[in-house]
C-alpha cells in the first residue's frame, strides 16, 4: 500500500520498517543553519517535531523518554546540584530536572537555538520551565563546552542527542566521555541516549565500552518503550564515577514530590534488567 501525504513516515536506514503518523496539517517548516525542522498536527500524537526527516518528540509518547533520561541520573546522584544537559533543545529533560529541588543551576547547551526557539511556539508545557531562574539556556557545540569546563564543575550530565551521525556522532566517542569525566565532580553520574536495543546493539556495547574507558567505575543501560522511535524500543545507558549505578536513593523516588507519567521507582529498578543479548553484568 503506497502511502499518501497524509502521513508521516520515517523510514529507519537499512531496517525495512518504518514509522507512520497520518497527518492533519504541517504547521511548520524551516532549514535552519544546522538542519531542516519541521512540524506536523498529528491525527492521534498530537503535535510532532522532526529534524531532518526524524521523529524527535511528539506530545503523546514524549514523556516516557524525557523521564527515562532525567529521573534515574538525579536519584543515583546522592544530592544533583549542578546539571548539564547537552543538546536537548526541544527543554523536555529540561524541564524534568527542574522538577528535583536540590538542582540549583541546569545549563542546556544546544547546538540549534533555531530548536528551542520552534519548541517555544510549538511545545510550550515542554518550554514552560525555561524561564526557571534556576536554567541557563546556551546555543553552543556541547563537544566544545565539555572540552572547556573547568574540571569538577557537574554533578549529572545528561545527553539528550539526536542518532549518531553529523554532529552527534561525536557525543558518542570516548574522547567526549572523558571529558565528560572531568567535567563532573567525584560522585558525578553521566546519561546519554543510545538508541535502539533491536536495531543498535553493537552502538550500545560500544557507548558502555567507551565510558569504561573513559574512567567511569560503574556503566549500565536502562531499557523503555518509545513508539515512535525505530523499533518502538529505546535505551539510555548511565556511568557513575564513584559508585555503582544501579544504586539510588529507592527512598527519594517512592516518595517522589513531584509527578511523573512513567518514571517511578519500580520502573527505576525494572529498566536495568537487560535483554539477554545484551547482557554484561
Ligand atoms: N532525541 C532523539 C533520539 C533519536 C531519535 N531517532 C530517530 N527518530 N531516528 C530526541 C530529543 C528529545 N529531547
């Protein structure tokens, strides 16, 4: 069945499948210097942004992500003060770390204001933290930015990046991991997504080998469902300086004070079981 304009599809490379949103109306379209964005009303997802052809948030299913990408860094943390989000510009995570009361200072720095500025207009409850005195927003080159922080400047830093190729790919490689490592003070945690378990599994093991070698004592990978990204199954994988990452405070997250949609504490300690193909500790 040969597919209409009404829909959305992002085929995934090399997989022979695809993802199909039937569309009501695109809303917006730009190239800005670094990529082409673009904006669609859904029939059923709600509002949908992709970056050059792939699906980066929808209204439905964004929240599973966002969450799995903050919660489980700031409660293996033992007290998240300073934080660092790279890329992220859509101020989804953003907006999930502000949600801990210890974080003093959340610096974001996405390479595209053009994203941020378009996520403003387009998703505003992602947005609606971003004036937080508590967030400094910079339009920068993450890489750069980490190479130059003074060391012991982080507590968490969380990779929120787009797939590995262009001018993520670097957010993957040891290089960046070790500056990662210096950047973060002693008890420091470091998330990164890192795609799909089924369609990457060699990038995962990858991504886990290289924060090894960057230093990190302790590495693992927390698994989640997420729709509308290829394969519907998604991960994001954690390193912890000092301490054993699996380990969090079990207590602050059952009591949690604020509210989630998906993150919990079960689904804290359930999100390391590992698929047994993928399996190292
Ligand atoms: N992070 C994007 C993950 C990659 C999705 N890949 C794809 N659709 N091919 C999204 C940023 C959300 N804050």
């Amino acid at each position: 069945m040969a597919l209409d304009k009404t829909w959305y599809t992002e085929e995934w490379a090399g997989q022979g499948s695809a993802i199909s949103l039937k569309i009501k109306d695109k809303v917006h379209d730009e190239k800005s210097p670094y990529q082409r964005i673009e904006i669609y009303e859904t029939e059923t997802f709600g509002t949908l942004m992709t970056l050059d052809g792939l699906v980066m948030v929808t209204d439905r299913d964004n929240f599973v992500y966002h969450e799995m990408m903050s919660h489980p860094a700031l409660f293996t943390h033992p007290d998240p003060k300073q934080v660092l989000v790279i890329g992220g510009g859509d101020c989804g995570t953003l907006h999930e770390v502000l949600k801990h009361k210890s974080v003093e200072l959340v610096e974001q720095v996405e390479l595209d204001e053009r994203v941020t500025r378009v996520s403003e207009k387009f998703f505003p409850e992602l947005c609606e933290s971003n004036n937080d005195p508590r967030a400094k927003l910079h339009f920068a080159d993450g890489i750069k930015w980490v190479a130059e922080a003074k060391p012991g400047t982080y507590d968490v830093i969380i990779i929120d990046s787009t797939d590995p190729v262009g001018p993520a790919a670097g957010l993957f490689s040891e290089a960046f991991y070790k500056n990662c490592f210096r950047a973060l003070r002693p008890q420091g945690v470091v998330v990164g997504q890192s795609e799909s378990p089924l369609f990457h599994a060699e990038l995962i093991r990858s991504v886990q080998k290289s924060f090894k070698a960057a230093g990190f004592r302790d590495v693992a990978t927390l698994f989640f469902p997420q729709c509308t990204y290829p394969s519907g199954w998604w991960s994001a994988t954690m390193a912890s300086k000092s301490e054993s990452v699996t380990t969090f405070r079990a207590k602050a997250s059952a009591t949690k004070t604020f509210a989630t949609r998906y993150y919990n504490h079960d689904i804290h300690a359930a999100a390391f079981a590992s698929p047994e193909f993928l399996r190292t500790r």
